[in-house]
C-alpha cells in the first residue's frame, strides 16, 4: 500500500475545517498552510495533525505550491476546507493506492450543495477536478485565482463524488462573487485582457445563457436559476472591475 499527503490551505475556516479533516483522518499525513486565521481554525487543525505551518498569503496557485512542497509521501490529495470525501471516493482512492497503475494523476468528481440540496446541473456538475497526483508529477499554478494542478504524465478519472459546500447562505455566496471577481480582475489584468463594451454587456448575458440553458440549470429548480444568475453577475462585476483597473492604469501612465 502506498502512502498518501493531504494538503489543505486555510484561514478562518472554523466553520468548515472538522468536517473536512474528518473526511481524510484516514490519509498518512496531512499538511494544513494557514495565512493567518484569527479564528479557531489553528485550534482544530491541531487536532488532526501536527504539521500546521503559517505561509504569507500570495495567491491561490502559489500558497497551494507551497502546502505541496511540504507533502512527503508519493502521492498527495489537495482538498480544500469547504470539501469533504465521501467514504466511497475514500475506498476507491485506498484501492488506487493498493494496486500498480500508470496514471500519474486523476480527476475527481465534485459535488456542490446549494441551498438545501446538491446540484445536479448549471455547470456546477459533473465538475471533473484534478486533485490527486504523483507529488513528483504534479504542481500547482501561479494563478492568483482559479489555480489550476498541472501534470507530467497521464490522467485517470474516479466514478465517486468529492462533496463541496461553497456557500453558507445568499450573504457568503454574494461575499465570494465580490472577491473572487477582484482577484479574477486582477488576473486578466495581468495578462492584458480587454473589457470592451461587448464584453461588459454581452459576457455576463452568455454566462447566465449557457448555465441555465446550455447546462440545464433550470432542471435544478430555483437553485439553478439562482446560481445561473449569480454567474452572470460575477462574469459582470469581473469585467467592470478590470475595466476599472484599465482606466486607473492609462491615468497613472498619463500622469
């Protein structure tokens, strides 16, 4: 049997963090890279593991990085806070570790709760997440946000769900959107992307569009109309707020 690292990047998850390291207790290690948490998180996490490290916050990509470089087994499972592993994708994951493959990584299912239930659609679902690695296979991207693992190698796909609760209610939901529009902002305006008109009115229209439509989210009932529209609103306020960051940029180069 193989052994295996989880690696989990926090702050101020007191409210997800137990769930979630209950989830992986089974795991040979756990590596939890804190950015400051002011809560109990640190309290809880020490609960489960002994290797919990403080690391100056530097984006997504990078603090994910930097929790892998940490990881000593061969194997590593990146989980976030608000995620949890079921008992079956646990089973089928020992059973991985229990046999000879040539994958060098696999792609895990992911499963969001929304509002009382799990979504089934809106592009929310089957979400095929890259998770699991070979530690000398994988890394992680210096995205700010939406990070992404990159591997050397080939790529299997697991059958069960890793379950995720991104949002405590339409309050948290909205918080996040107003975040993770900044830093996607941020990111775009790094790479020198554009916010023309089209984009800021007719980006966020395709957005709502192709989730409720295209991916079915009005078979997910009010949550899928909700979490469509919220798409939309965030492929708006992402777009605003780098063309916001483009104006500042051409005034300070004015001035």
């Amino acid at each position: 049997m193989q052994k295996i690292s989880a690696i989990i990047i926090t702050k101020n998850e007191e409210l997800n963090i137990d769930k979630c390291l209950r989830s992986i207790s089974w795991c040979d290690e756990i590596i939890v890279l804190d950015s400051g948490s002011t809560d109990k998180t640190e309290q809880i996490c020490k609960n489960y593991t002994e290797n919990f490290y403080f690391h100056e916050w530097q984006g997504y990509g990078p603090q994910k990085q930097a929790a892998l470089l940490k990881a000593k087994y061969n194997w590593v499972l990146s989980i976030d806070a608000d995620e949890e592993v079921t008992s079956e994708l646990k089973e089928e994951i020992l059973e991985i570790l229990a046999s000879e493959n040539n994958f060098s990584g696999f792609l895990i299912p992911r499963k969001s709760f929304y509002l009382g239930k799990f979504i089934n659609h809106s592009g929310w679902y089957p979400d095929y997440i890259l998770r699991m690695g070979n530690r000398k296979k994988i890394s992680f991207s210096e995205d700010i946000v939406h990070e992404k693992m990159t591997i050397d190698g080939n790529v299997g796909k697991l059958k069960n769900n890793l379950l995720h609760y991104p949002y405590r209610n339409i309050y948290h939901h909205f918080e996040k959107i107003n975040n993770y529009s900044e830093l996607s902002a941020k990111k775009m305006f790094l790479n020198n992307k554009s916010a023309s008109p089209w984009k800021i009115i007719f980006a966020p229209l395709f957005a709502f569009f192709r989730a409720y439509f295209l991916k079915k989210g009005f078979l997910d009932g009010y949550q899928g109309f909700l979490i469509s529209l919220s798409t939309g609103i965030s492929t708006y306020l992402k777009y605003i707020k780098l063309k916001e960051l483009i104006i500042h940029s051409d005034k300070n180069s004015i001035n």
